[in-house]
C-alpha cells in the first residue's frame, strides 16, 4: 500500500466515523450533545484536511499543504473543545484559533517562499503538541469518581499520536537526504502517518462514545440510588448499605446505632404552608442531618418525613450523644421563608444492633418503637430502646 492509498482508507474510516456519530449523537442526553458535535465536527474537519493534503500533486502545493495542516489541526482543537464540553467547561475561542494562528504563517512560508517539508513538519508537530496536551491534561484531571476505562484509552491515544508525531520530526530531522513530499513512498513512516493520523477520529470516536456511555450508566445509578427531593441516599442504598455495615459490625464485635428521625408536626407544615415549603422543610433537614454525621456514617430518606441514620462504633451513651447533636442542629436551625423562619424540630428514636438481631429490620424495629415513643412524651427529643 502506497501513501496515498493510506491516506483515501484513513479518510473514509474518517468520514464513515463522522457519518454514524451524526446519526447516534441525537440520541445522547441534552448535556452531552454539545461534546458530541463538536467531536463529529473534529473528526469531518479531520478527513476533509486530509483529503486536501492527499491532493496536493493535483493542486498548487502553497495553497494545499497550510490548508490542508489548518484543517485537520482545527478538527484537533474541536476534541479538545469536545471534552471541555463533555467535563463541563468551555474552551475559550483565542485558545481554539492559537495553534492555527500559530501554524499557518510558518506552512506558507516553508511551502511557498522557501519549500522545506522538514520545517512543516516541526511546525506541525509544536502546533500538534497544544491541543493534544490539553486533551490529555483535562482527562488526567477528570473528577475520582470518573474512573471510566474509556478515559484512559483516550489519554493514551492522544499520548500515542503526540509521541509518533515526535518520533516522525525527529526521523525527518536525522535524515539527510531530500524528502519531496508527505506522499514520498520512499519513507516508511510515509505510510504509517495516515493511519496514525486516523486513530484519533476512528479509535477515538469509539472511545469518546464509551466515555459518553459511562457517564449515562453512572447517572442512571446515581438517580437509582438518591432520593431525588433531598439528594440523600434512599431506602434501596439503606437495603444494600446496612446489610453490609451489620455483617462488618457482627464480624468487628463492635456497636451499629440506628437512628430513625421524624420531623414534628410535618403535616401541618404541608398543610398551612403548602406543598413546596413542605419539600423545602424536607431538603433543609436532610441537609442538616447531613451535616451533623460523620463522613462514615450513612443518612437516608426512608420516605415522607422520616430518615434514618446508621452509626457504626458507637455504644449507647455515645448513640444518644448522637442523636441529641442531631436534635439541636434541626432546632436551631430554622427554614428561612419569605414570611419569617420557621422553627422545625425532629423526634428520634434509636436502638443498638443485638446479638438476637438477624436484620437490619430487626434493629429498625426497635428504633421506631423508641421514635413512637419520643413522640408521646412530647416530642423534639430522643429515646432509646434497650435490646
């Protein structure tokens, strides 16, 4: 296979990439369809640059060659763009137009006033390096909880074409014979730089697609998972989440509080306040149960005004200890409404895992008890039910 044969297969691998990620980006979610446009964009932009550069015997070489380098340099940038997009930035213009600005005098110049296929390439390579780093940089800084597969490959693949484009400048420089063009057969890495070339539109659409994938499941998960009111974990996560903390607390030995907490007269806050104040009651104190748990304790809406808050290490002075910082933080805490604060406190009931408790249900059961009773004595306090 010859260069220029290279090149036509590496633009319609190119061109068929752009055509299916039109057809699919429309089926992505409404925050990810500007990443996938501006990827579908890079990767047409890419295949035309290279059909320009594929014709450059057929066309006047000064004119071609800084065209063609633009174009495929500015389909570069638009991947760069893409996943700023896709992490919820946005890439400023000046630093989407820099490396075209930066390229284009120096190819028209190498290609025109004094034709030096070396210096374009060193040229492209520098320009190149810009949004290539940017690209890797930004998935290297993704967030911890984006742990996605794709994300890797996609580093590596820009990592990958950055260092062949090295590895092609530094061959060209040490050669000392002449070096006609891009499609010299003469020259091995002739032949490899289309398919290097296509890698990112091809591999690399695939891989954006997976990362787009990911991050659907993820929120899938995510929405599963939390109670959409309050943002806090909702009785699915109390299923898995405490069987888990109840087999760790049997096998340590050691303590497992579990706090039922039921806001006080909630009824007549939906009721004289309306609905949405009602929800804004909801959100507050989930808020500060919250706040007042320890990183590795577990809070969840167990649903309509009740939560429950898992406390492991804990003995029964330090539960109550517990569940009055709880008590306090919701009462001297009030919601704020247009119409003045409105003072919210809570009941909490609370039992210890015993060695009679084969469920989680079985500890949940004495806490409400205790809750029950937290309210017939009056309310805005705790009570503790013995094993």
């Amino acid at each position: 296979m010859d260069p220029l044969t290279a090149f036509l297969v590496a633009i319609l691998m190119m061109l068929l990439n752009g055509g299916v990620l039109g057809l699919m980006h429309r089926d992505l979610p409404a925050e990810l369809r500007p990443a996938a446009v501006s990827w579908r964009i890079g990767t047409l932009l890419q295949a035309g640059g290279c059909i320009l550069l594929a014709l450059q015997a057929l066309k006047p070489p000064g004119f071609v060659l800084p065209l063609g380098n633009a174009v495929v340099l500015l389909g570069v940038v638009l991947y760069w763009r893409a996943l700023s997009q896709f992490y919820g930035r946005e890439l400023p213009w000046p630093l989407m137009v820099l490396p075209v600005l930066l390229q284009l005098p120096g190819l028209y110049w190498f290609a025109n006033i004094e034709p030096d296929l070396r210096a374009r390439i060193v040229i492209a390579t520098l320009t190149w390096a810009l949004p290539l780093l940017g690209s890797i940089s930004l998935l290297a800084r993704a967030p911890a909880s984006d742990a996605a597969v794709s994300r890797r490959v996609l580093a590596g693949i820009f990592g990958g074409v950055l260092a062949f484009l090295l590895l092609r400048m530094v061959y060209f420089l040490q050669n000392g014979g002449p070096v006609p063009s891009l499609l010299d057969r003469e020259h091995w890495i002739n032949l490899v730089t289309p398919l290097i070339a296509s890698v990112m539109p091809v591999v690399g659409t695939t891989a954006f697609l997976q990362l787009c994938s990911e991050r659907i499941r993820r929120q899938w998960e995510h929405a599963a998972s939390t109670d959409h009111l309050t943002g806090l974990p909702n009785r699915r996560i109390l299923a898995e989440q405490g069987a888990e903390r109840l087999a760790l607390s049997r096998r340590r030995g050691d303590a497992l509080a579990a706090l039922v907490i039921d806001i006080d007269h909630f009824k007549q806050i939906n009721d004289r306040h309306g609905h949405e104040v009602g929800d804004a009651a909801l959100r507050h104190v989930a808020s500060v149960i919250a706040a007042s748990c320890r990183v590795e304790d577990l809070a969840v809406r167990q649903g309509g005004e009740e939560f429950v808050a898992l406390m492991g290490q804990l003995d029964a002075e330090g539960a109550r200890a517990a569940a009055e910082r709880i008590r306090s933080a919701v009462e001297t805490a009030p919601l704020t409404l247009p119409e003045g604060p409105q003072r919210l406190t809570v009941s909490i009931g609370l039992a210890l895992l015993a060695a009679a408790d084969r469920h989680l249900d079985d500890v949940l059961r004495r806490a409400d008890t205790a809750l029950y009773r937290a309210k017939a004595e009056g309310r805005n306090r705790s009570s503790f039910e013995p094993a």
